[in-house]
C-alpha cells in the first residue's frame, strides 16, 4: 500500500470504507476480513466514532439491523464533530435503516445553507428529500443544475405531482413504504425504471428470505394502491416498490473492468 506508514487513523478507515464499498453485499468472506481489521483501532479507543461508523455500514451489509441500530444510537451518544466524509456515511447508514428523524437533525444544517453543501451532500440531501416525499427539498436541490443534471428524470417525475398540485399525494406514498417495512429495513436505494413512462423504483433491502420479501413487496403496492384510488389519485401512480434480500444489494463502487 502506498505510504500506508504515513497514513492517519482517520485515512485508513475512509480506505477501508472505500473496500467496503466495492464489494457486493453478498461477499461475506471479504466483509469479514475487512471488518477484522476495524476492532484495532476500536480496542485503542472505545469510542472512535469514524471506526463505529465503518463497523455500522459492515452490520448493514451482513443485514444485522438491529446491531447496526445500537450503533447508530451509540454514535449519536458519543457525539462529536465529524470529517464531512464520515458524517455522509453516518447518514447514508441513518436512511438505510430507515432513520430519517436522525438524518434530519444532521441534515437540516445543510438544507439550510444548501449552496455551501450541495457538492459533498448531494447524495444523502437528494436521498433524504425522496425517502420523505418532499417536493419542496426536490425541487431547491434541483436548481443547482452543476450536480443535479444527472438526476434530471428523477425530478421530472416528482415535479409532475408539483404540477397537478398533487405534491401530498408524493409524500403519502412515501410515508406508507416506510411505515410498512420500517422495523426490518436495511438499506434503502431507488431508481428510475427503464420504460416509456418512467416509474421511480424504492428498492427495499431485508434480512429476509425471497418468500417472505415477495410478500411485503405485494403487500406494500397493494397499499400504494388503495391509498390513490381512496385519494382520487390513480392518475399519479408513478412509484413502486421492489423488496429484495440485502445479499442482493450490488457494490456502492463496482470495480471497472
């Protein structure tokens, strides 16, 4: 490794988080090793927040929800002003678990001076904003056209419920994935499905076998469904929901050929 003599605590775990990344969730031999190589600098401190971090996106990736919530409630405990880094994996792994009350108190800072923040937070302000169905918050992130063009069909589509004054309809939505699947969530993507009319596609990640996904994934459609018949909506059904095992998620940074 080049200069691994000179780098800091702080830059080999961001460099162990990058090997993390690479990975997909179903390399669990390669997990383990790389998370044996986090407990050094936790037995040297306790209470090393960028290590509980690292160690909270690897209970994710091995689907262990419940542990990688105790972690994100000692974080929180710990506190401390975090490098910017690891304060975005800090909320990535937040939403992932679904816990958007916590990404939002770390976030609301950065909405609040969204154009000193936009470059390095784009990505969790972008996800936050979809995850709550916030249109408001879509449609500022939107305006800054130097990081949001590749998203431009993502704010398409949400600003076709601003059009039709519809934007609680979006919210609503949003609110019944979560509330369905909340307690046993363990990561949280979404996509834009590739069709003539595009349809944003929330991927769900359980600990949970393929049987018992298929069910939720049903069941939580089925809800969408009768929430926009209920609310004379059926004309904005542009989102769906996909519920997958977590040993199905692929690499955050696949490897280039």
């Amino acid at each position: 490794m080049e200069n691994e003599e000179n780098l800091t605590p702080e830059e080999e775990l961001e460099d162990l988080l990058y090997e993390l990344f690479e990975l997909d969730f179903d390399e669990q031999e390669a997990i383990n090793e790389i998370e044996a190589d986090i407990y050094p600098f936790l037995q040297k401190n306790p209470n090393n927040i960028c290590a509980l971090i690292v160690l909270m996106f690897v209970e994710i990736m091995h689907g262990n929800r419940y542990k990688a919530q105790s972690l994100a409630y000692k974080i929180w405990e710990v506190g401390g002003e975090l490098p910017s880094f690891f304060e975005i994996i800090y909320i990535e792994n937040l939403l992932s678990l679904g816990l958007v009350d916590m990404a939002m108190v770390l976030l609301k800072p950065r909405f609040e001076q969204l154009s000193v923040n936009i470059n390095d937070f784009y990505s969790v302000l972008l996800k936050f904003s979809v995850m709550t169905g916030n249109t408001a918050l879509l449609r500022r992130i939107e305006g800054f056209d130097a990081v949001s063009g590749d998203d431009e069909e993502l704010f398409n589509l949400t600003d076709k419920y601003v059009r039709a004054n519809k934007n609680d309809i979006f919210k609503n939505v949003q609110k019944i994935i979560l509330d369905s699947i909340g307690e046993n969530i363990c990561a949280y993507e979404y996509m834009l499905s590739d069709s003539a009319s595009p349809q944003l596609e929330i991927q769900l990640y359980l600990n949970s076998e393929e049987n018992r996904c298929l069910f939720l994934q049903q069941q939580i459609n089925q809800k969408i469904k009768a929430f926009l018949l209920s609310a004379n909506a059926t004309d904005c059904d542009f989102v769906k929901a996909v519920v997958l095992n977590i040993k199905k998620h692929e690499a955050w940074l696949p490897e280039e050929d």
